[in-house]
C-alpha cells in the first residue's frame, strides 16, 4: 500500500516540477529582504509551503475524478498544486512576492 502511495505522490511531485519552471518568467522582484526574513523564510515558511505543496497534490490526485467530472481540472490543479509550488520554489529567499528576483545589470556610460 505504502509504495503505490509514494510512486503516486513521487510521479505527482514530478509532474509538478515540469510546470514550475514555466511560472519562473513571472514579473521582476525589487525588495530587498532582511537577514533574519531570509533565516525565517529558510527555517520556517519554505518547509511549511513544501508541505502544502504536497499535501495539495495528494488532495488534488484524489479529488481529480471529481474535479473531472465538474470541469474544473485547471483551476483545482492551479490553487492546489502550483499556486503552493511557485510560493515554494519561484520567490526569492525572504521576499514576500512571488516572482524571480533578477540581478539589475546597469549600462556604463562612455
């Protein structure tokens, strides 16, 4: 029981990381966060948004039957899995938006 469980999850998980990567051409981040929001975001939020990332894939797995039927695959794939997956994996460590955060590359003047 315990395996298919964790192959499902596992493939789940995978199948999250392929989407994520196209959510990281989100809008450029300004903030500049502190130490101690970086350690918090590192210590406390990342695992507890990890978490959700995969309880909410198992939520949206099991309800997928459901969710076919009322045709609303999109939007519970959406709340449920990569809204959690892009807090978690596209912000900045301690930023409060979700988003990359690019380096500013500025032009020298001749």
């Amino acid at each position: 029981m315990f395996g298919k469980v964790s192959k499902v999850v596992g493939g789940a998980l995978f199948a999250a990381s392929l989407i994520v990567p196209s959510a990281s051409f989100a809008d450029v981040i300004e903030e500049k966060p502190s130490a101690l929001a970086m350690t918090g975001d590192a210590v406390f939020a990342r695992p507890v948004l990890f978490g959700m990332t995969v309880v909410g894939t198992a939520v949206f797995i099991a309800s997928l039957p459901f969710s076919a039927l009322g045709g609303n695959v999109r939007e519970a794939a959406d709340t449920l899995v990569v809204g959690p997956a892009t807090t978690t994996f596209v912000r900045c460590l301690g930023c409060t938006q979700t988003g990359r955060k690019d380096d500013v590359v500025v032009a020298g003047t001749n």
